[in-house]
C-alpha cells in the first residue's frame, strides 16, 4: 500500500471510530467489508420535509489520496431530488473536485477541501434534502417539477419514501 493510501486508510478508520463512538442524528455509517475506503450509509429523511420518514441508503466511495479529493456518494435507494442523478449520484459542491468551476457556478470555497469529513459531507446531505438548489441540478426532470409542478414533485418523493420504508 502506498504512502498515500496508508494515509487516507488510517484518517478514514479514524473518522468512522469517532462517528461509531458519537454518531449524529440523521444518519448512521458503516463499512462494507472491512474495506475503510467503501462506506454503506443511512440516511433517515430530515423531519419536516418532504423526506420526513424516509430511510435511504447510499454509498461513500473513497479515493485513494482521500482526503485530498472528495468521496463519491450515490444512493442505493431509489430518491427523487433535483440534486440527485437519475442513477443515484450526489452533486452538492463539497463533492466536487477541488480548484476552480470550469463552469462558474461555484466558488472555489464551496468546492471540496481536505478539511471536510465524513460527518460534514452527510450533513450537507441532510441539508440538500431539506432546500434542494434547482439553480444547477443533476436531475432536470426533477428540477422542472420542484418549480414548475410541485404537487407532483410531492408526490415522487412521498411514493419514494414509502418505497424507502418497506425497503427495510
């Protein structure tokens, strides 16, 4: 194992002991075979949103230099959000490549830093799930619906929740 990885192997063990031994409401995290750079995680829907009640699961998906670069998180569960691709993938900025927006739509700040953790990504999460920004989305379809038609938005999400509950 390279210098490198041994690094972000032992931040990442790290992080999941002191979110085994203080976890936070909202989500739970464990990893999946052994593996401290592969990570299952609960997400339980924010109350009072629309997400309320839900219990979705996802992945982390750690790289190698973790934590020069940012994880990749995708939901297993079925979601219906305008930040949400259509197969299961996170975009929120902390998830983003460090550096510049190629695009614009991003200060550099609001980018991945190495000082963000496991913690801090789920919360921003959570945080997505309560104010979706339709401003630059990952799902149009879902986007167009948030503005445009939000009783069938509700209605995705509410179909998506109850599918999240008998999932378990």
């Amino acid at each position: 194992m390279t210098s490198d990885k041994q690094f972000a192997s032992n931040h990442l063990l790290k992080q999941f002991r002191e979110l085994s031994k203080n976890p936070v409401d909202g989500f739970s995290a464990g990893l999946i075979d052994d593996d401290p750079f592969n990570w299952e995680i609960t997400v339980i829907g924010p109350t009072d949103t629309l997400y309320e009640g839900g219990i979705f699961r996802a992945t982390l998906a750690f790289p190698d230099n973790y934590p020069n670069y940012p994880p990749k998180m995708k939901f297993i569960s079925e979601m219906w959000h305008p930040n949400i691709y259509k197969d299961g993938t996170v975009c929120i900025s902390i998830l983003h490549q460090p550096g510049k927006d190629e695009w614009g739509y991003e200060d550099e700040s609001e980018r991945w830093l190495p000082v963000h953790s496991v913690e801090s990504i789920l919360i921003s999460v959570i945080s997505m799930l309560s104010s979706p920004n339709d401003q630059s989305p990952a799902n149009i379809d879902a986007a167009v619906e948030w503005r445009q038609n939000p009783k069938i938005f509700k209605r995705k999400v509410y179909r998506t929740v109850a599918r999240s509950q008998e999932m378990l």
